[in-house]
C-alpha cells in the first residue's frame, strides 16, 4: 500500500477553502453539504470542524472574505487560473 503524505495545516486549510468554493460556487450554499466538501478536499469531517468550528456556515463566510480581501475583479482572475470562475461568478446567485 502507498505511503501517504501528511498535509501541513496550511495546506489542509487551502484544500478545504478550495473544495468549498468550488461546492458553494456550484450549488449555491443551501445545498452544499459538508460531506461533499471533505470528500473533495479529501480530509475527513472532524478535520474541518477543527478548521471552522462553525462548520459550513463558518467555512462559506470565509471563502467570501478571501474573494473580498483580493476584490472581486482579482477573484475572477486568480479562480480563472485555477478553472474556477463560473463557481466564483455562482456564488453571488
């Protein structure tokens, strides 16, 4: 069996920020599930809950004050880069 690599903090912490925007950017907030944001960032529910204590609704304020810290016209960029701004663009509907 392959050896897996431990993830920093840090890099847990982007991974959950990136999979829940993808999520949040895809269904709308009401029907993202934690589930599935795990499941993409690949950790387990505990580990987000030790990242956002306040779950889903703490993790989606977050992603909104990162796309508001760089500015929206940023946002679009930096997420076109990464394949990701018809997500960001979903997640203001």
């Amino acid at each position: 069996m392959p050896m897996r690599m431990r993830l920093s903090r840090d890099e847990r912490r982007l991974r959950l920020l990136l999979a829940a925007t993808e999520v949040f950017g895809e269904k709308g907030y009401r029907k993202t599930e934690v589930s599935e944001i795990v499941h993409r960032a690949g950790v387990t529910k505990p580990m987000l809950y030790r990242h956002f204590p306040g779950g889903k609704a703490e993790i989606y304020m977050e992603v909104l004050d990162d796309l508001n810290a760089v500015g929206f016209s940023n946002s679009v960029n930096h997420f076109t880069s990464v394949s990701l701004s018809p997500i960001v663009l979903n997640l203001w509907s």
